[in-house]
C-alpha cells in the first residue's frame, strides 16, 4: 500500500498549475527547494510510526497478559485489526474534506500529526482497553488527514511545468519506504527485548522528531499550501456542523446500544465503505453535469472497483493472517537468533524500493504497447491469489522457512506493482469533469472496503485446517482475475480511449 499512498495524492496535485515563484530557484536540497527536507521527514517519521506501531499491534492485542498483551481472542482481534485499517482509508475523505473547504492542507497535516503522536503517547502510557482504544482513534483519524494532505503540500513546491517534479516526488516517495521499512524493525526489536509500550513509545517518538522537524519550517511553504482551494460559505457551516454533529449521535447511539461491538466491526466498517460507493456512484450518476460518453467511463471504472477491493482484501492481510503466521507458523531462526516476528512487515517495503523504479522503466519503455488498466489490475489480482496458493505446499509440514515467506511476499509486491501505482491515475482518467475529487474518493473507498475484507478473512483462518483457507482465498482471487481479463476487451470499449 506503500505506493499508493504518494500515487494518489500525486495524480491530484497535478491539477494545478500555479508556479509558486519563490521556489522556482531554491535547490537547497539535492537541486530541490529546501521545503521538500521537512516534508520528506514529516512522512518518513509518519509511515515509521504508523508502521512500526501496525508490525507489532495485532500481536498486543491477542497475547497473553504474561506475554505484555490484552488476551483478546485472535479472531476477534485480526478483525479489530482489519476495521482500524478500512478506517483509516475512509477518514482520508474527511481530511481532504476538511482542507479544501475549511482549513487548508497545511494546517490539516499540522494537526493530524499532533493527533498521531498524541495517539502513539496514549499506546506507550495507557495500559489496556482505554489505552488501545484512545490510540487507534487518535492515530486512524490523523493518519487518515495526513494521507490525504501530505504529498498535496509536495506540489505546492513545484509548478506544473517544473522538470524537478518528478524527482521531487520520487524523493519523497523513498520517504515513505525508508520510513515503512525502519519503523517495524525498531518497533519490534523493542517490543521484543522490552515490552509492547516500548516499541509503541518508539513509534510515538519518531513522529515527535518529524513533526517538531515540520514545525520549524513550516512557515516557509508557498502561500499556496495555505489556501483553502474552495473556501465553505459561512451561512452553510452551521448546516455541515449540525450534519457532522448527528453523524456522530448516530455513530454514538449505535455503539452504546452494542449494534456495533468489537465482534461486527469490520463488517460494520465494511458496509460504510459498500454504502458510501453506493452513494457516490448514485451521485455521479444521477448528475446532469455528467454526459453519456463520461457516464459509460464510469460504468468501467465499477469492474476496477470491484477489483481493487479484492485485491486490498488480500494485500492487507499482512498486517492479519501474515502477522498470526509470522508469530506462530514461520522459522525465524538466524544462525542461533530468533528474529522478531514484526521485523517481516519490513520485507515488502524492500522489494518496493528495489522494484518499483523497474516496473516504472518497463512501462516506460513499452509505451503505447504497455497492457491497458484492466489487465495490470487482472494481473495484479492473479498475482496475489498465486500468493496465498503458494502456501498450499506448506499446508502440514511444520515450520515454514523465512526464505519461503520471502518469496511469497515478493508475489505481494509484484501484485502491488502491477494494481496499486495505476489505480488512482486510472480513476482520475476516467472521471467526470464534475466529479473528479469522488472518483479519487471512490479509489479509496474500495482500499477501505479491502482493508476491512482483510481483517474478516483472517478471522476465517484455522492454522489446524488450512487448506481450505488458501484454497478459498486464493481461488477466488483467481477466478475474479481470469473473468476481468475475459471482460477486459468490453470494458476498454467503455472506457473511450483511456487505457
């Protein structure tokens, strides 16, 4: 997911072509405007918090009291999991929301990465049910603001015709990989030798140093990071406050009657991200401002959608069943040493810095003759179900060797490569003029929806009967796959004249 956390952002800062003259000659930083170090850090720290606390978080769910954990069932855990990462996606809208109508990008990124270091704090310092709680509120909702603002302050630096812009953008992309491949490495070296509030002090630490690195500069970013891009009318802010406010009564009532519990939550989460789609499409849709020929493009972005949703259903299940079968199923001696079972989130990240600039120069290089979006998802998605089959062979025969694993995660990265970097440039395609901000939105809805698939799945898995998990899961990933590659033809037709 690492990729798509700049892609995104990336394909919306695109959009605007004002050149924020004083930059235009600062190459302070490596020939780049000086601006790109703080923001570059701030990321880097975040994804090293964000991941590092994730790499050891499911284990501080479901160990034991005597092992530093809550003793909370497995199960139930991968799904808690699971609804705290489809969260976190679905918060994105609310933070881009926010910036560009009331407050922007700057001030939202500001105060979501308080908000993230204040939940890491609540992690290390609150024990037990209070302390989980608080910091995963914390951290989802500001990491969800930071998401949607980060890399839109990157374009700030850049005008649209600056030839450094893509550089710059690949710098900071390398950000968010060192930061995804250091944090679980601290983090579970430390919850390790040390206990769990450690490795979540670690985390809340890192983000301190980004964000007081962030603090220090920030009055240096072009006015443009400042601007509220479509400023909400005063006499129409009470309406959206008195909305927020019953969304939040609603959300309340249906926690404290126990209609949604610890045990439904994924599957509530689920079902926001499947009615707020429903929702969006029905706009989109329904809207005169949106011709037939865009209308038919939307209709081919819906097999996309789909796809997307059971790819991430897979991909995310690092941080469920790969985590579980990390801790219990995999050999993770080392001449003599057991390496720490969170120090496998780092993998992934490896392979993306190693892989991702040679997936670019492969498209590059074939130009027009590169496969259309369809096939890179179809490819993505089958790519990711021979990932889960491949545990079939293991199915049975005691531990499974670390290089095994390796192999079988770098099949997760393949797949990340083929779907995730494309799957925002494709929605912005072929979105409506009117609607461009939904389709991104949508994008990140069926990253929430898969998110939150992922944490239900992984509650289906029994390391006693694996066989039909694989098979299931796998599978299915499969023959989705194979049936939009059968529909791709169709689709591109659809899709007029984007590939």
């Amino acid at each position: 997911m690492r990729s798509v956390n700049v892609t995104m952002d990336q394909m919306s800062t695109t959009l605007d072509t004002r050149t924020p003259a004083k930059n235009a000659g600062d190459t302070s930083f490596f020939g780049h405007p000086k601006m790109l170090a703080s923001l570059f850090s701030v990321e880097m720290w975040e994804r090293f918090s964000f991941y590092g606390m994730q790499g050891i978080l499911l284990y501080y769910m479901y160990f034991t009291a005597d092992h530093g954990g809550l003793s909370i069932d497995k199960s139930l855990a991968a799904g808690l999991v699971g609804a705290y990462g489809g969260g976190v996606y679905l918060s994105t809208i609310l933070g881009a929301w926010l910036a560009d109508r009331l407050f922007g990008s700057e001030r939202v990124l500001f105060g979501s990465a308080i908000m993230i270091m204040a939940g890491h704090v609540a992690l290390a310092l609150l024990p037990g049910i209070p302390g989980l709680v608080a910091g995963l509120v914390l951290v989802g909702i500001g990491s969800g603001g930071l998401k949607a603002n980060a890399t839109a302050l990157v374009g700030t630096l850049y005008g649209e015709k600056d030839e450094r812009r893509d550089a710059g953008f690949s710098i900071f992309y390398m950000g968010i990989n060192l930061g995804a491949l250091i944090g679980p490495l601290v983090t579970g070296w430390l919850q390790e030798s040390d206990g769990f509030h450690w490795g979540f002090g670690a985390a809340a630490i890192g983000m301190a140093i980004g964000l007081v690195i962030y603090a220090l500069g920030r009055n240096k970013l072009p006015e443009e990071a400042h601007r509220v891009p479509n400023p909400l009318p005063s006499a129409q802010r009470s309406r959206y406050g008195l909305i927020f406010f019953g969304i939040a009564v609603v959300i309340a009532v249906l926690l404290m009657t126990g209609v949604v519990n610890p045990g439904n939550l994924a599957r509530s989460m689920a079902y926001a991200a499947i009615v707020a789609s429903l929702i969006y499409f029905t706009l989109i849709f329904r809207s005169k401002k949106v011709t037939p020929f865009e209308r038919k493009r939307v209709v081919a972005f819906i097999p996309l959608y789909i796809a997307s949703a059971a790819f991430w259903a897979l991909f995310q299940q690092q941080f469920t069943f790969i985590a579980v079968y990390s801790e219990e199923k995999l050999d993770r001696n080392l001449f003599g040493w057991e390496m720490p079972a969170a120090w496998v989130q780092s993998i992934n990240p490896v392979f993306i810095i190693v892989f991702a600039g040679v997936m670019a120069a492969l498209w590059t290089k074939l130009g027009p003759k590169q496969p259309g979006s369809p096939i890179k998802f179809a490819a993505g998605l089958f790519v990711m179900g021979l990932a889960f089959l491949a545990f079939i062979p293991l199915t049975g025969a005691g531990k499974t060797p670390l290089l095994v694993l390796v192999g079988i995660l770098f099949l997760f990265t393949l797949a990340e490569l083929f779907l995730s970097p494309i799957g925002l440039s494709v929605s912005t395609k072929l979105a409506p003029k009117a609607f461009h901000t939904q389709m991104v939105a949508l994008f990140f809805l069926s990253v929430s929806l898969g998110t939150a698939l992922a944490g239900i799945l992984a509650g289906l898995y029994n390391p006693d009967d694996e066989l039909p998990y694989f098979l299931g899961v796998g599978g299915t990933a499969v023959v989705i796959a194979v049936a939009l590659a059968a529909g791709s033809p169709a689709i591109k037709k659809l899709m007029g004249g984007v590939r």
